[in-house]
C-alpha cells in the first residue's frame, strides 16, 4: 500500500519548538501512538505512512499548533489526550479549551479547561442548579468546582461558598481521633484548604474565613440547615450514604448552587452501607436543574501515568465481574 505524505507548517522556530517537545518528545509520542514517521523540514513538519494515520496526525499536529498559537503549554499530557481525540475523529476539539478561562489565582495564573470532559463539567455548574461530577482521581472535579465558588464569589454572584465533605473514611470515625472538631476534620478537608489558598491567597483566604464567606465543615453539620445564596460544594460524595446525600440535596436555597464530586472507584463506607453517590445520580437523572456529568480517564490531568493506572485498574475490575458473573453462571 502506498504511503501518504503530508507537510504542516509551524509558520516560525518558536512554535516549531514547543510542539516538537525536549528531545522531540512530542514528535516521538505521535509517531509511536500512530505509527507514522515524522521529520522536521526547516519549519514544516513533515508526516508519512498510511492516509488515516497521516490524517490523525495532521489533526494531532495541526491542534498542537494552534494551543501553542495561543501561549497554551504543549506538555506529553496535551499531546496524549489530543491523540486520544485524534482516534475519534475529534483533534480538534482541544483548541476550543484554550480560550475559555474560568478563573484567574491570586498569583495571576489563568484557570482553564484542559479537557472535553472538564469544558462540559465547567459548562453544567454555570448552568445548572445542581450539578453531579463523577469520575476518576485527577480529573479536576474539586479543583475546577472551587475555582468556580471563588469567581462566583468575587462577582458577588454569591454570599458564601461552603464546602463539605463526609468526615468518616476506611472506617474511622471522628470520636476515636485527638484533638477539637476543627483538628479533627483538618485532615479530611486538607485539600479543600489547599484548592482555596491556591485561588485566593494565604492572607485574603483567612480574612475571608474569619468573616464567615468561606465555611468549611463535615457533612454531619448540614443537617436542619437552609442554604440560601450560596455556592455549596459536597467533596468525596462516595462515602455519603443514600441518607445523608438526601439531606444534603434538600438544604438547598434560594440562590444556591450546589456541586457534589465524587468517585465511585472509592468507597470508603463501612460495610453494610451503601453509597449515595450513583444513587442520587440515579433518581435525579432527567430532572430539570439537575446536571450529571461522567468524566473518564481521558480527563485525567495529572501526571500522565495516572490515567495509565485508572485504566490498569479498571481493566482488572472488569476481569474480576467478568470471572465472578462466569461463577454465577456454572452455579
């Protein structure tokens, strides 16, 4: 079969640079991931093998090139995920990201959506009421949940932002740790305290819990409230049981906006409880106010071997249903 070859033009050194990667290993990922041969050509990039591949590559390149047009990094994780577009005829799609910033740190760092996935997450929470975020470790969930508490809050679209999470996790209770309520939950909600300070500052941060704008509590301490204008945020919603998401859901007031994140791959409930995470998703699917977003592990944003690792493990998840569905069978 005869091969294709196609050329695309970085247009200058700068941006031939950053798509090509340290030791071209941007180039390397692409020629491995699509089995292409690709050379550099003064400052075209030149792409050969068979006509799909060359195509996806084109897209992959040509993707590449427009988020470095727009002073987006062009890290191994950006060309991975834009790969993973390329195969479903979607490359494309990842420079819609790059002009869409969601909120800016004190340090003066843009926030922005580095996938599909976390575009149409952000795009449900401004939308909607209520809005699920269900996936895997490092898909953002919390992370892009608060950035949207603390915008809302600095356009006085907001009172307050609350943030919760269930406070029993591998079995632990509370009353078996040292120390007051607030050293007790400190360690649950340490990453809450971190996605804040990222976005506010030290100083602004602790001003604005001392005032009373920032509430920062275990799920155990919504009950019999009524949360009116605020921006409410329900982290690790897997190890809230099915009564406890129903009381937190039924606190909502007027002029609230409610987030619940969580992953189902995590449960840390005691056994012989049930989470109410996949439940509510469940009876609330179709409800008007309510959105519901699955992230995948294409929406991985961490280190890239994370998504590596969520798949490794949901392969083998599979292959355990698998085996224990053939055990039901022959019995």
């Amino acid at each position: 079969m005869n091969n294709t070859v196609k050329k695309v033009s970085a247009g200058n050194t700068d941006k031939l640079q950053k798509i090509l990667g340290v030791f071209d290993e941007n180039l390397n990922i692409i020629m491995r991931e699509l089995s292409v041969i690709i050379r550099v050509d003064g400052i075209d990039v030149v792409i050969e093998g068979a006509e799909e591949r060359v195509s996806a590559a084109v897209s992959v390149t040509e993707s590449l090139l427009t988020l470095a047009e727009n002073g987006e990094s062009v890290d191994k994780g950006r060309v991975e995920y834009c790969i993973e577009l390329a195969r479903e005829g979607k490359a494309r799609d990842i420079t819609k990201l790059s002009s869409d910033t969601i909120a800016i740190t004190y340090r003066g760092k843009p926030i922005k959506c580095k996938t599909v996935g976390q575009k149409k997450y952000v795009d449900s929470i401004k939308r909607e009421t209520v809005t699920f975020g269900i996936g895997p470790a490092g898909t953002g969930k919390t992370y892009l949940a608060v950035c949207l508490a603390v915008q809302a809050l600095k356009q006085k679209q907001t009172d307050k932002i609350i943030l919760t999470r269930p406070a029993v996790e591998a079995g632990e209770k509370l009353g078996f740790l040292p120390g007051d309520l607030q050293t007790k939950v400190d360690p649950y909600l340490r990453p809450l305290y971190d996605a804040l300070q990222e976005m506010l500052g030290l100083e602004t941060y602790t001003k604005l819990m001392e005032r009373g704008s920032i509430e920062i509590a275990p799920l155990a301490y919504m009950r019999g409230r009524t949360l009116s204008n605020a921006f409410v945020i329900l982290d690790e919603a897997q190890n809230a049981t099915r009564e406890q998401m129903k009381m937190f859901l039924t606190r909502l007031g007027d002029g609230s906006k409610m987030v619940i994140t969580g992953d189902k791959t995590q449960i840390d409930l005691p056994n012989g409880k049930s989470s109410g995470l996949e439940d509510a998703a469940r009876i609330l699917r179709g409800v008007e106010g309510v959105g519901i977003l699955y992230l995948t592990d294409k929406d991985v944003v961490r280190n890239p071997l994370v998504m590596r690792i969520v798949r490794a493990y949901d392969k083998d998840d599979d292959r355990r249903l698998s085996i224990a569905d053939g055990n039901e069978t022959k019995q």
